[in-house]
C-alpha cells in the first residue's frame, strides 16, 4: 500500500452540493443586497468559509444573511447527493487497510445539515476536521496540517488529500 492515509474534501469530492449552494447563494445575495453575481464568480468561493467567501465579494458578513443562505441550502437540501460510487470506494478503501478522515470548511452546523447523506459514508471515515477545529481554512496550510495531526502521519508525503 503505498499511502495509508487519504484525506476527501467534502464539496465536489464526496458530496454534490455546489450547484445547490452557488445556485441558492445568488438568490440570497441578489435578494438581501439587490447584487448579481455570474456563477464563476461564486463557484470561484466555494470552499472558503462563510465569512471568507462574503469578504472576497465585498460583502459585509452579517449572521442574518448567513442564517437565509443556510436555510435556503436546507431548503433544497433533497437536490444535494453523494457523488455516484462514493460509498463504495470509501468501503473498498476502508477494506484494503486505508486510514481515512475529512477535512471540510463547513462548520458543524453546515455539516448536521446533511447528516442524511454523511450517516451513509462515516462508518468509512476515521477522523474529520471541521472549520472550528482550525484558526485558518482551506487552501491555507492548518487545515491539511491539522487532519495530518488528526491522522497521526508521519509526514506529509504519507498522506493523499485534495
């Protein structure tokens, strides 16, 4: 086995949520401060923060636009899926011996929101890291450095993530 430990992203990894999150984000944005953005423009912050990817708008982060763009997710969440074969590699992964955790910039509020979907692949996944678990997120370095040390890597070439 050549690496023992893998680490998934969550977003356009495992889990199909970016159509629904861009596509609820404009609404929610276009709505709360009349602003229209392509979805390149959203697409290219997904995966920061909430807080992060409003800065990088020039948007102010208030908890209440945060609060509607989570309930619209929620309220689209049947549209959100596992990618197709997901559960089946991690299984096939877990089967020949691989180490496996999640590294995410979804908080845990973020994530129960979808606990359909991750009851289905955490019995695979042997540790995940949360965006409270870290000061800064991906792509900055204390997200995958924090799921190395999670994971208990030797060094960073011992470890596949995103």
């Amino acid at each position: 086995m050549r690496f023992k430990y893998i680490a998934f992203d969550v977003d356009g990894t495992l889990v199909d949520a970016l159509t629904v999150a861009v596509r609820t984000l404009g609404e929610v944005l276009q709505e709360s401060t009349g602003m229209t953005f392509s979805g390149d423009q959203l697409y290219k912050i997904m995966g920061l923060t909430n807080e992060d990817a409003f800065r990088s708008l020039g948007i102010d982060v208030s908890d209440d636009l945060i609060e509607r763009w989570v309930q619209r997710q929620a309220e689209c969440s049947s549209q959100i899926t596992l990618f197709d074969g997901v559960k089946e590699t991690l299984n096939e992964l877990k089967r020949r011996g691989h180490v496996l955790g999640v590294v995410t910039s979804r908080n845990r509020d973020e994530y129960e929101a979808d606990r359909r979907l991750f009851d289905n692949i955490e019995p695979f996944i042997d540790h995940i890291v949360l965006a409270e678990m870290t000061q800064e997120h991906k792509p900055s370095p204390p997200a995958p450095f924090k799921i190395h040390r999670v994971m208990r890597c030797a060094a960073r070439g011992d470890i596949i993530h995103w």
